[in-house]
C-alpha cells in the first residue's frame, strides 16, 4: 500500500501570509500518461471534506486562485498564497493511483 | 451541484450488521464511480470501499469480507451492507462521487455528502 507522509502535522498561520503543505507519497505518484495521482482536499471545521486540487496541480471548480498545488513523483506541495480566515481546518492529501486509497495524516492549519 | 445523502447510520452492538445508503440529489453525469470514506471521531480520513461503473468493487483490508458496497442506479442509491461490527468501525461514514480526468476510473473525490454516524459499542 501506498503511504502518504504529510508535514507538518500543525501550521499556525498569520492572515495575509503565504502558507506551504507538505506531501510525500511512498511510492511514485506519476503515471505514464503523465500525471500525478495525488489530491488535495479540506475539511473545514464541522464539514464534510471537500476538493481542492486533483491529479496533483488541477484546481478544482469554484476553488479560489489563492490555492495551487505542485510537484511530481513521490513530492507534493500545497501553497496558500494569502491565507485567509476561512482557510482554517486540516488538509490531506489523498493518492488516487491505485486502491486501496489512501490519505495523508492531515495538516491542521490554524489562525496565529 | 449534486447533493449526497447519507442515511442508515446509528448504534449497534459489536457483530451486528447496518446497511448504509447514499442517495444522490440527480444523476451524477460525468460520474465514473462512488466510494465510502469513514473519519473516527477526532481523527483522520480512510477510505474503505469503491465501486467503479463498470461494476468493480474494491475494499480497504481492514473491512474486506464483512462489507459489501452495491447500487441500485435506477433510483440512483449508493449502499454499503457492513456485517461483524467491530468497536473500530465507529465513525462518520461520507460517501463520494468519483471523478475522472486522467486514466482508470476514480481519480479523484468530486461531491461528498454530509456522513452519517455509526457507532458500534454494547
């Protein structure tokens, strides 16, 4: 099975600032089509989890532009541009190559 | 925006059996499959069952042989049958579309729906 290793596992952040999520994959996530099975999701405090950012860089629809996600292979990274109030709640990636899925550990972000 | 709802959950005793349902606002075009993800109260998600639209079931090791996952698409319902419950079953259970853009049949989790709580203790 694959492993997710997210870090860090808690980010206290300040409104404005830019903000990074770790993810790395203990297996290669890149397939040979190209792309990498790797998806970013939120749960925001009391919520169902909900799509950020899929095979590893796509944004999904109606997510602000202030989210991006990079990487290949076996290291992810999820950026927030400008942190904003209600980007607060914990974050996990999930790889979606082969079953059984799996997801990271989570990183919650907090405001400072 | 398609809506999912789940329903069935609630308390049962250890080796009991609860059928969760998933039922979908409208038909989910562009859907390529639906899976169950559960969260234990406080901690982080797992995924435990997907079925693919060509009829491919797939299971987390930790549920395989106790749960099964079906669908009634005429009335466009999602179900998860889970038999010999066991104390670590006890989670909020999402069910979710899958979506694809690449290769394979479930790339990634588009719509999740609220979760419904099952609590498995005696």
């Amino acid at each position: 099975d694959i492993v997710l290793t997210q870090s860090p596992v808690s980010l206290p952040v300040t409104p404005g600032e830019p903000a990074s999520i770790s993810c790395r994959s203990s297996q290669s996530l890149l397939y040979s089509d190209g792309y990498n099975y790797l998806d970013w999701y939120l749960q925001k405090p009391g919520q169902s989890p909900q799509l950020l950012i899929y095979l590893g860089s796509h944004r999904a629809s109606g997510v602000s532009d202030r989210f991006s996600g990079s990487g290949s292979g076996t290291d992810f990274t999820l950026e927030i541009s400008r942190v904003e109030a209600e980007d607060v709640g914990v974050y996990y990636c999930m790889e979606g190559l082969q079953t059984p899925f799996t997801f990271g550990g989570g990183t919650k972000v907090e405001i400072k | 925006e398609v809506r999912l709802l789940e329903s069935g959950g609630g308390l049962v005793q250890p080796g009991g059996s609860l059928r969760l349902s998933c039922s979908a606002s409208e038909f989910t075009s562009g859907t390529t499959g639906m899976s169950w993800v559960r969260q234990a109260l406080g901690k982080g998600l797992e995924w435990v069952s997907s079925l693919s639209d060509y009829g491919g079931t797939h299971y987390a090791d930790s549920v395989k042989g106790r749960f099964t996952i079906s669908r009634d698409s005429s009335k466009n319902i999602l179900y998860l049958q889970m038999n010999s419950l066991r104390a670590d079953d006890t989670a909020v259970y999402y069910c979710a579309n899958c979506r694809v853009y690449g290769s394979g049949w479930c790339n990634y989790l588009d719509d999740w729906g609220l979760g419904t709580l099952v609590t498995v203790s005696s």
